[in-house]
C-alpha cells in the first residue's frame, strides 16, 4: 500500500492505496492502509496501519477491495477522502 501526489489542474492531491474493512456505513467505506517502515532505534522493518473514512456514492465497494483513496475537501466530521479507483475485487 502506498502513497502518490497526483497534480489535479494546479491542485496536488495525495492518493493512497488500501483495502476496504468496512462498508456497513452510507455512503462511506472504512479504508486500512498499511505502510512499511523502518523503526529508528532497532532498524527492523514494522507495519504502521492506519484506517481512513472515504466516500463511496454508490455504496459500489464492499470488505476486501483493494481500491485507491485520494484526498478531498471535508464531506463530514471525519471524511475527507473519496475512493478514486478499484484496483482488485474481494476473492468471494
């Protein structure tokens, strides 16, 4: 999973790359996205995760989906991402 800038007209746009845990929401999916990095005192590689709220309009993406996230205005208290793509579908 992992992090591009996309410039949109004079506009950058950061978009991340995660997999969808939750969909039981309106309108909105729960995104995990996993990132490797190096910790600072061991030197061990370690996943960091973080879960972000997206809007999905068509309610179209479902647990499992890999699909691409990008950064938007705020659309509520703590969604300000919207899902841009699907990369892979959930293995049913």
């Amino acid at each position: 999973m992992s992090e591009t800038n996309v410039v949109v007209g004079s506009k950058l746009k950061r978009t991340l790359t995660g997999t969808v845990v939750s969909d039981k929401m309106d309108k909105t999916v729960t995104v995990l996205v996993e990132r490797k990095v190096k910790h600072p005192l061991l030197g061990k590689i370690v996943r960091v995760s973080k879960k972000y709220h997206a809007h999905d309009e068509a309610n179209e993406f479902h647990a499992g989906d890999m699909v691409q996230i990008e950064e938007c205005r705020p659309l509520a208290k703590t969604k300000s991402w919207r899902v841009s793509k699907l990369i892979e579908k959930a293995a049913a």
